[in-house]
C-alpha cells in the first residue's frame, strides 16, 4: 500500500478505535456486575430492548411499503419524496423531537386533536418513546429495502404476472421472498439505530424512570453523578452494537459468496 494512503488510513483507525478502547480500559469491571444489577438499569434496559423492538415492527409496517413505492412504482416526485423520506437520517435528533412535539403535542397540530376529542396525550409517555425511535430509525429500513428492491430480478415478476397473479400475491410470493435479505439487514439497522436514539427521546418523551428512560438517556443522567455507572451502561450498548455488526457482517460475507 502506498505510504501516503496508509499513514491517514491508520491515523484514521486510531481515532476511531481508540476511544471505544478508552471505554473498556477503563471501565471498572469489579463494579460492573452490581451496577448493572441495579433497578433503575433494569427498567431503562427492559424499556430500550421493548420501545426498540416495537418501533422496529412499526417501521416494518410502514416502511417496507414506502421502500416499494420508492423503488418500483412510477408516481411523480419520487425523488422529492425520496428526499422527505432520508431528512431524519441528517436531521439534528433534538430537531426532530421539536418537530415531533408541534405535530403530536397537546397544542400541536395533531395531538390537539386528541387530546381534545379523545382525552389522549402522547408526549412524555412510553408511546412517545416508540414514536421518536420510529421517526428517526425508519429511513435505515426504507433505504436497505428500497436499495434491494432495484437489485431484485424484476423478471420473477414479470413471470408471477404472466401465470395470472395479482400485483398483492406477486408482492407477498415473489418479490417478498426475494428481498428479504434486505428486509432483515433494514430491520437490524433500524433496531440498533433505535436502541442508541438520545435526542428525539429526550425532547419528546423526557426522562422518566420507568416510563420515557431508555438506556442512552440512563448513561447521559449517570454521566453527571456516577462516571463508573456510565461506562458500566456504555459497555451494555457498545456490545449490543458489536453484536448488531457481527448479524450484518454474516449476512453480508455470505452475500458476497454466493455472488
């Protein structure tokens, strides 16, 4: 390798691989056991593992249907559409948690609506949790799936067609099956993106032991009075990361074989 590209790529490796030794060199794995044992680590954990999940089948829900749109139907302003869709990947979390707030708070332009008729406040509660993960991990989903959906073989439909099937059971029979190792890479993209969100929650569902505390918010709330319970409750998620890219490494490596 050429010393002027491997000098910055190792410069490169060491900035962003030190830190996360940083984070187990000197994390107090004495302590680590009883810390983790605490209540309070228990329900943000219980909390981020179930809010996680749960907006993940929503993005499933929703997103696997918009990814199609985006990918094979011919409607016009695609591309616009494309462009609202991939906003929240480069939007400020906190932003998007104002957003959220204007559209589903009590004085929003949605959550009025509820609040008056129904009696129903969303912001500030396990609900809101679920909504701002799914606001800002969908676009990973819609992105993987869409992606797979333009390198699927179009003719397996076309020959679904021809044999007389309607667009639903072509789409449930044959392009289904077809993506579905796009499917499943968006949806782990997505439940990781959703166990790690911060500043959406934090804005529009707060920080309430038990109800809206999520693990990225207990490590930012230990942060200010216990350093060692931090790094305890960052070690938690920097192996759910790992563990996220190790799912995706197999599928990917065994992508690369069958081609």
């Amino acid at each position: 390798m050429p010393l002027p590209l491997l000098v910055p790529a190792a410069v490169g490796v060491v900035f962003l691989v030190l830190p996360l030794l940083a984070l187990v060199v000197r994390a107090p794995w004495s302590a680590i056991g009883p810390q983790l044992a605490e209540p309070a680590v228990g329900q943000a954990l219980r909390l981020s593992l179930v809010s996680a999940t749960l907006a993940t089948l929503l993005s499933l829900v929703l997103g696997v249907p918009l990814a199609w749109v985006l990918a094979r139907s011919s409607i016009r302003g695609r591309s616009v559409l494309r462009a609202l869709v991939t906003v929240p990947l480069v939007l400020p979390p906190v932003v998007g948690g104002v957003a959220l707030f204007l559209v589903l708070g009590r004085q929003g332009i949605v959550g009025r609506l509820l609040h008056e008729h129904l009696d129903v406040t969303i912001p500030f509660t396990t609900t809101a949790v679920v909504i701002a993960e799914t606001f800002v991990a969908m676009p990973f989903l819609v992105i993987s799936v869409e992606g797979a959906l333009r390198a699927a073989d179009a003719r397996f439909e076309d020959a679904a067609a021809t044999l007389g099937a309607d667009r639903w059971t072509t789409f449930r029979r044959v392009t289904l099956p077809l993506v579905a190792p796009g499917v499943a890479a968006g949806a782990v993209l997505c439940w990781a993106r959703a166990l790690g969100e911060f500043g959406a929650t934090i804005t529009f569902a707060g920080n309430f032991p038990g109800t809206t505390q999520t693990m990225p918010l207990a490590v930012y709330l230990a942060l200010q009075s216990d350093p060692e319970a931090a790094i305890a409750l960052s070690l938690v998620l920097l192996a759910v990361s790992l563990g996220t890219l190790l799912v995706l490494r197999d599928r990917w490596l065994g992508r690369s074989a069958a081609v």
